[in-house]
C-alpha cells in the first residue's frame, strides 16, 4: 500500500507496535512507471474485472506500448476508470467501459475536454481498492472489486450537479474502427446493460456489461457520436437522445444526471463475454455495497498472500510483498457464474465443475509463474488453469493448445507451445483434477500441428528452417525443451511409445547449436547456419525472439549439462557466462526495441529468455558465481518505487521470479521436479502450504556484507547438492542458510550435486 498523509511523530509513539501483514507490505504502485506496465487499481485473486484508472487512452497502435496498463505513473490526468487491464503485458488492449465523473452543467463528450488532473498525493492504492481525488471538480473517486464485479463510489462536493458518463469507444489499443459495433440499453428494473464487439489485438472480442446505481439518476442521454452530429457535448435535454431506453452505433457515450446529489453516489458494474444475462447474472452473483465487497476481496487477498510470510528489510519486504500479489493477478476468472464462457472459436460453452481461466501469456509464465502457483495455489487455481487449457484446445478451431489467449480469444502472439509445460508440471506434482489422457493428447496434438510456426520442417528436419520460417533459432530450442516435457508426463503415464518420440525430440537443441562457433543459430533448409552472423544483433521478425545469440544459446533448460560439455566444460561455460554479464554495451544501441530492458551486458533481465541464466554456474561447478550474479541482478533490477520493475511483469512472470530468488531457489527446469538453489534475499520467509504444512527459508547472518553461502541444512542435515525437490519442500520443514562474506568454493561443487540435465549421468 502506498500511504502520502504520515501521522505525527507522537501517534507513532503512542501506537503499540503490530507485525504487518503480507498484504499491508504490497504496494500497487509498483511496476507502474518506467517499463513494469502494471496497474494500482482494484482487482480481487484473478478478478475477471480490474478496475483501474486509465491516464492515456487516446494512443494509438504501437504508442500504446507505454500504456499497456492504461496507467503511468509520470502522467498528470486521469481520462476515467474502465473495468479490463492487462497487469504488465507487451502489448495493449482491453479498457473496456471507462466511466468517469463529471460537475456542472455542461457535460463534454470526447476525452480532451472530460479528461481530469490529479495529484499522486490524493492517491491511496491497496490490493483490492484505489482512491484518487479529480481536484479541479472536486470529486473523490473510490474503486473495489470482486471477481466480476467493479464498484465505484464517487463523492461530489456539496451542493455540485453530478453526472456520470459511460464512454463505450475507449480503449488501451485505439485505431479507427476497432469498435466494430456497441450498444446500450436502459432497463426497467433500473439496470443498464450494454455490450461491444472489437478488433484490436485479439480479433471480434466480445464482451458486455450490467450496471446498477445505488442511487436512481434523474435522468439519461445516449449518444452515438458517429451519427448524432454535430455534438459538442451534453447541453441540457433535447436532440432526442434524452431518457431513450436504447442505442446502438460504434460511437455511444452515455452521460446518467444525479442532480445536485449530497451522498456518495455507488455504481455496481458487472462483465461477461458471453451475453448481457450472463453480466446481469454475475451483478447479482456478489451482493452488497461497496464496503461489503472491499470487506470481502480484502479478505480474499489476505487469505491468498498469506501463503507467504517473509522477514527482511522494508524495502525488500516490500518489492517481494508486492511481487507476490502481482502473481496472483492473472490468469483471470473467464467464465460467468453459471459456467458459461467465450472460447477461441468466438461460441459459448458450458464449463462443469470449475471455473474458466483465461489471460495466458504463457511464453512468459510457464518458467516462474505457473510453478508458482503449484506450490501456493494448486487446487484453487492450477487445476482450473489446466482444464482451461484442455477445454480451450477442445474448442480451438485448430485443435491445439493456447499461445497467448486473453476473454478466451487468441492473438497467436510469441512462439512455442508452453501451454504444455505448465500442464506437465502440474501432473507431475501430483496436481489431479483433469484427465491426464485428455491432457496428453492435447500436448501432443499441439506438437505435431504441422502448420504452426515451422512444426512441419522441425518435424522433418530436427529444427525449424529460417529461410521458411522467422525467429528459426528461437524456436528450435523452445520446441525441444516443450517436447521434453511432453515425455516426461508421457513416461509417468506409461506412454513408452510417445516419451521415446518426444525424447528424441528434447535432444533437437543440439541441431540448432553450432559446435564451431559455441551458439544457438539459425540454420537453412539445406543444413548450412545463416550468414552474416551477429550474435549482438536484436531484430524483430529475425532469427531470434526478442533477444540474441546471447540470450538463446543458454536456452536447453532440460539439458544444461548437455551444453557446458557442448562449450568444452566447466571454465569454459563460466568463462563465457561472464563474458555477458560483462559484455561493454557502449556501442550497443537497442532503444527501438521496445522489449530489450534491465540489460546487465548481455544478460537481459527485462525480458524472459535471460530469466534462468544466473542459475546455470551451478551446472558448471561454479555456485558461488550464481549467488554473486543474483546479488547484482536484484539489486539493479527490482526496487519498491513506481519504475521498480525493469521490463515487463508480463502478467507475473518477472515478479515470480524475485519471489523464488528471494527464497532462495528457481524452477530452471518446470517439468524437472527440482528447484535450482541461488541464495536468499530474506531472512526468514514461511511458505504456508496448501496441505496445511510450513516450509521456512531462514537466512543467518543475510546482509549486504555477507552475500556467499557458506553452508546449508535442510531439516537440520546438511545439504550438499545444488537443488531443492518439489517433494521435500511440500513435506514442510526447514531450508537454512548460513551466509558468509567470501565464496564458499567448495560447497555443491562436485557432478553428483549438480541440477537436473536429461543427458547427465543421475
């Protein structure tokens, strides 16, 4: 929470000292300035609505990308509060149905002149609520969430005419005519329900609305600025707009009159992407005001960030806090609350016995994310997110697995098929409540669809051709490591058959690796690897995805081992894992890729492909290395300020990853069952366990002056090796850190300690 009012020096002294909470540490506003594109408004635990202030939705296509989010913390007006955001995506889109408050009695219509300055000292933002004050109209704007519905609470000053307006056009990926059609209807009963139909970055969205006021307007006018001209603004009754019960058009703002009103004024919003029964259904699925339901999603936050408590200094409890809830923001809830949801083929379908979710931008979050969640959400959201994935396949029009899907609508954005390791991991982890055939085959139908990003050549070839197919090298490797997970859940099945195909297929890593040079590069149809080649180079549409020779040729997480044989051993591996670290960026100038953030060298941090990298000392005999690059990635990267994150959260992925750095270990390897241990950034963390157990990190001796592991126990006998089970930490019990101020250059050193690779000896 960010607070701006301190309260005096002798309150301070007269309040008994409490131990805060995991949810009184998180503060909103993190990741909302410079490239974190995340968002401080309401939302509850995977809330299909995020009721958030948007500060520029007048952008258009590629300069959006700052307001991903629709909120940046450097603006200084707010255009007014819609209902759908992505929490640090690459990408814009959503902000549907922006309301904003308006005094006086002339009402304008277009965001230029509704448009409102604020101050960051009027702000308060805590998970599940935000408030801000539109000085120059003197309004206190007040936002909560439950899981379908957004409430707004809006206070005017005394005795001022108050009205609403409901802009219907808005959106965070604007262009002419991306609203392909839109409606609005006034009901009998007092409820306003609407829908609108989009194309932005995913194609004919759909989504409605159902909206109830607390206090009954005096009035309404509906207005479609395209036909309805020419409109300077609301001026009083009149032009037979007023008090109509319906409009339709691709333009429709409506404004709803409260007079001179001396109470707050409550508007309850509800969403659906199937139908206006299916938003009015959800509006009365959550009961109560506004208070009733900040009460409830606060409580809802409280019971989801208590699954981890941790120690440390306030400044890193805060930056951990915080990643912890921005986890645990999507994937969202999809489904209305009779189960009916939008699938990617743009139908309705019935879900039975658990809740669609959708927002899955998995190129980001199968690496930390999801196996965040197996270990502190498994049965409430990882066995939803994979029947989602299983139904979302089932209903695809090309019978494969989510890439980047968001309202159950795919963009197709980024490469792979990691839909695919977050389901492997969770079977393997014993997560049921799916059918693991039904899952499997969707694995492998998703792997041998041959017309999807090169399929057909790696099929037939061993690796993707780039002179058939972009960003080649990139998906070689990515496809590999995929496949080696499909046979791992294969080979837990019994499937002898499909694990020995997919294992084969774990080892196509080496097609892309060019022995001579030591990179991962892209190759021809006919054998030979590209030329001219740059490993510095950073081209979109190239042979690589948002990264370099640098970042890919790290890439074979299931076979690390494989690749520092490949490299000529240990000092080799070492030797060129500082070599980009330290790589002189002078000359380096990457400031028209929108993605390249948080470089270290060559060693990219705001963006996902580095992510495991620092880890991989282990692999080469080297740990006290990983723990000194750790250091040096958190603290150049991570801060408790608004340009706290140094790229893209990407819907939770960059915040996974401190979480599980700050404990003291990473997945590397999702599908591996093994976590890589790195150090601690806490002094004591519990993970309070979905079977009821604790597991506690405790950190002695942690400060600045001390960064080395000298020496580690698990449950009081000493730990050796290099990795952590999945197994041992869901037994509960204790990991514990003795850290020192030199490098300990023999513990976790010997092969036997080393993490998981497919080709290595154990």
């Amino acid at each position: 929470m960010q607070m701006h009012l301190l309260p005096s020096i002798a309150l301070l002294l007269a309040t008994p000292a409490v131990a805060a909470s995991t949810y009184d540490k998180v503060d909103p506003f993190i990741g909302t300035g410079g490239e974190g594109h995340t968002f401080p408004g309401a939302v509850a635990p995977f809330g299909m609505v995020q009721l958030s202030p948007d500060t520029n939705t007048a952008c258009v296509i590629r300069a959006c990308y700052k307001w991903a989010a629709g909120y940046r913390h450097e603006d200084r007006t707010i255009d007014g509060f819609s209902h759908t955001h992505f929490s640090g995506a690459g990408h814009s889109d959503l902000g549907d149905f922006l309301v904003m408050p308006v005094a006086g009695s002339n009402v304008p219509l277009d965001r230029d002149h509704y448009r409102a300055p604020f101050d960051h000292a009027s702000e308060m933002a805590q998970p599940g609520y935000y408030a801000v004050t539109l000085a120059d109209r003197q309004v206190r704007a007040e936002l909560t969430a439950g899981t379908r519905v957004g409430v707004h609470r809006y206070t005017f000053q005394q005795g001022s005419e108050a009205h609403l307006l409901l802009d219907l056009r808005t959106s965070l990926y604007d262009y002419p005519g991306k609203t392909l059609w839109s409606s609005i209807r006034q009901r009998e009963d007092g409820i306003v329900t609407g829908c609108r139909q989009t194309r932005g970055w995913a194609p004919d969205r759909i989504l409605c609305f159902a909206m109830r006021f607390d206090t009954a307007p005096t009035g309404h006018a509906f207005v479609n600025t395209e036909s309805d001209v020419p409109y300077k603004g609301f001026q009083g009754p009149g032009r037979g707009t007023d008090n109509v019960a319906e409009r339709q058009g691709r333009a429709i703002v409506a404004r709803f009159d409260f007079g001179r009103e001396t109470r707050p004024i409550e508007v309850k919003v509800a969403l659906s992407s199937v139908d206006e029964a299916g938003a009015i259904a959800n509006l009365a699925s959550e009961p109560g005001d506004f208070d009733a339901i900040r009460a409830r999603t606060r409580s809802a936050w409280e019971q989801a960030l208590g699954a981890i408590d941790v120690t440390a200094p306030p400044a890193m409890e805060r930056s951990v806090a915080t990643a912890l809830y921005h986890t645990l923001l999507a994937p969202s809830v999809a489904s209305d609350s009779d189960g009916r949801w939008r699938g990617p083929d743009n139908q309705v379908h019935q879900a039975q016995g658990f809740t669609v979710r959708s927002s899955f931008s998995l190129w980001d979050t199968f690496r930390a994310e999801h196996p965040l969640l197996t270990l502190i959400q498994p049965a409430q959201t990882t066995t939803d997110v994979v029947r989602s994935l299983i139904e979302s396949r089932k209903a695809s029009p090309f019978g494969i697995l989510p890439v980047w899907q968001f309202q159950g609508r795919e963009t197709w954005t980024m490469i792979g098929y990691h839909a695919v390791p977050v389901i492997a991991d969770a079977y393997l982890k014993g997560i049921g409540g799916f059918d693991p055939k039904e899952a499997l085959d969707a694995m492998v139908a998703s792997a041998t669809y041959a017309p999807y990003g090169g399929l057909g050549d790696y099929m037939k070839l061993g690796y993707v051709a780039v002179d058939h197919e972009p960003e080649a090298a990139s998906k070689t490797v990515e496809y590999a490591y995929d496949d080696w997970t499909i046979a791992r859940m294969a080979q837990a099945m019994g499937r002898s058959d499909v694990a020995a195909t997919f294992t084969k297929r774990a080892g196509n890593w080496r097609n892309g690796f060019d022995a001579k040079s030591g990179w991962v590069r892209a190759r021809l149809a006919d054998g030979a690897f590209r030329a001219p080649f740059d490993p510095v180079s950073i081209k979109y549409g190239s042979d690589y995805t948002e990264g370099n020779a640098w970042q890919y040729s790290w890439f074979m997480p299931q076979d690390e081992a494989g690749l520092v044989r490949a490299l000529g051993g240990d000092a080799r591996t070492v030797a060129k894992l500082d070599a980009m670290f330290d790589y002189d960026n002078s000359k380096v100038d990457y400031s028209d890729s929108e993605d390249i953030a948080g470089l270290i060298g060559q060693y990219i941090h705001g963006n996902e492909p580095s992510h495991h990298v620092a880890y991989l000392y282990d692999y080469a005999g080297a740990p006290w290395r990983t723990q000194a690059r750790l250091k040096q990635i958190v603290d150049s990267q991570y801060k408790p300020t608004p340009d706290g994150l140094a790229g893209n959260d990407d819907l939770g992925q960059m915040s996974a990853w401190l979480v599980f750095t700050a404990l003291g270990f990473y997945p590397v390897t999702p599908g591996s069952l093994e976590y890589v241990i790195g150090r601690p950034f806490v002094a004591h963390a519990t993970l309070h366990l979905p079977n009821g157990r604790t597991f506690d990190v405790v950190a002695d001796a942690l400060d600045d002056a001390h960064p080395y592991i000298g020496r580690v126990t698990l449950n009081g006998r000493p730990l050796d090796r290099l990795y952590l089970r999945h197994d041992e930490i869901m037994a509960g019990g204790e990991l514990r850190f003795s850290m020192q101020a030199t490098p300990n250059r023999k513990w976790g050193t010997a092969p036997i300690a080393r993490p998981f690779s497919m080709s290595a000896a154990r």
